[in-house]
C-alpha cells in the first residue's frame, strides 16, 4: 500500500515516483507515496486482466458446409494450376474450408481473423459461386485479376504471417488468362434456385 502523502518540502524519498520532480522540492499530491514501479505493476495487471477477460468474447469460427454443385470449380472450368493457387492463397477468406490455426483461439487475434473471414466470405465466396447471378461472375471474375495482379489479395498482414500465399507473376498471369477466358464463356450454371438437396454427386 502507498504509504501516506508527504507534505515536507524537503528531501523527498529518492525511491519515489516523485524522483524526477525531486529537485522542484514539492511533489504533485497525487504523485506522492506512489511508486513507478507499483504504477507499472498496475498497468500490467490491467491489461492481463483485460486479456484474461477478452478471452470470453469468442467470435463465430464457422466453416459452413461445401456443396460441391456450388462450388466455383463445379461451375466454371477452372484449370487445375489455377485451381491450386486460389485454394492456396484465398480460401482462408474467400470460401468455407478456411483454415483456423491455433491462434484463431486467442483474442484479439480471433476477432481480427473471425471479421476477415467474415468481410472476404461476403465479398467472394468460392464455395457458393453459383449464387451469383452471371452479371455478379462477370464483375467478380475481373475483380479477382485485378485484385491479385495488383498484390491487393491475399492482403496484409495475411501475407507477410503466410508467405507461401504471395502469386508469384506466373501464377497471376495465368489467373488472368482464365479469369479472360471464363468472363468470355457461357455461364451456364448461374442463378441456380437454392436447394436443401444434402448430397451433392460425387465429383472427383
Ligand atoms: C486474409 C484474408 C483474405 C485472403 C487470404 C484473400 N482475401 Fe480477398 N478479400 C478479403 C476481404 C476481407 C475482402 C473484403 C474487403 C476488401 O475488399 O478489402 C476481400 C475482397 C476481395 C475481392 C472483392 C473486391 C471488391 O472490391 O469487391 C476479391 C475479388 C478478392 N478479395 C480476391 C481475392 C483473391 C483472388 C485471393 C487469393 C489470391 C484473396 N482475395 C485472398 C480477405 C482476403
């Protein structure tokens, strides 16, 4: 406990926060008794506490279920160098088979993963493409050339903790290329009515 206020002007205890106010020989009152090292200790329990606590905000970590048929490779021909690279490098955001390490568990971490996951599922969702209306394909299939030939996607800091995300220029030039070939296509499969259908066929 802080021992009581010191009202002496003079000599000030040298172990005191007031140490660098020492030579004004007349400490602030609430500074006085108080030492740095029990401020710093109430800081840290703080923000431990406030840890502690945040650990009970557990935020939604959903992968809904995959329904090959609406699937962007059920809808789309998409080759299979292309195919690797957006489950490589966007699934974690943009589909329902994203990945959640270990640290997806600890706030506030989980919270900053839970909304990207969240905010890129609602922008582009590979595993419910055939939502989409054409028109919507059409625009997201040039947004997702844009997006990577730009190296907007995958974002940071997303590729700095997981480098092996980052498109090398092959990789972008060839999502282009499909991206090109797949908006000039027949969408054949657009604006399927939603079905509770459970069993998707098998696809290999
Ligand atoms: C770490 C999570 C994450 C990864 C990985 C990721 N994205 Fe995103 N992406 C987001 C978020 C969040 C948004 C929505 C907010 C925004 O536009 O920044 C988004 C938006 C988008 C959009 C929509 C842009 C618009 O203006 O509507 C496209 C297209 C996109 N991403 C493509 C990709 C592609 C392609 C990859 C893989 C090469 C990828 N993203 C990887 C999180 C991610």
């Amino acid at each position: 406990m802080p021992s009581p206020p010191n009202y002496k002007h003079s000599k000030p205890s040298k172990s005191r926060a007031g140490m660098l106010l020492a030579t004004s020989g007349c400490m602030p009152f609430p500074l006085q008794g108080v030492t740095m090292t029990s401020w710093w200790n109430r800081i840290v329990l703080g923000l431990l506490v406030l840890f502690a606590l945040s650990q009970f905000l557990r935020p939604s970590r959903v992968n809904p279920p995959v329904v090959a048929a609406h699937t962007i490779e059920a809808n789309l021909a998409v080759p299979p160098e292309v195919a690797a690279t957006l489950q490589r490098s966007c699934n974690d955001c943009h589909s329902h088979q994203s990945v959640w390490p270990w640290y997806s568990n600890v706030a506030p971490v989980s919270w900053l993963l839970a909304y990207d996951v969240r905010h890129g599922r609602a922008a582009l969702n590979l595993s419910e493409w055939s939502a989409y209306p054409a028109s919507e394909q059409k625009d997201l299939l040039t947004e997702i050339c844009t997006e990577v030939s730009d190296s907007d996607m995958p974002g940071i800091p997303y590729v700095w903790i997981h480098p092996q995300t980052k498109l090398s220029d092959a990789e972008m030039k060839s999502v282009c290329r499909w991206t090109a070939a797949a908006s000039q296509a027949k969408q054949p499969t657009s604006q399927q009515p939603a079905t509770t259908e459970q069993h998707a066929p098998d696809t290999d």
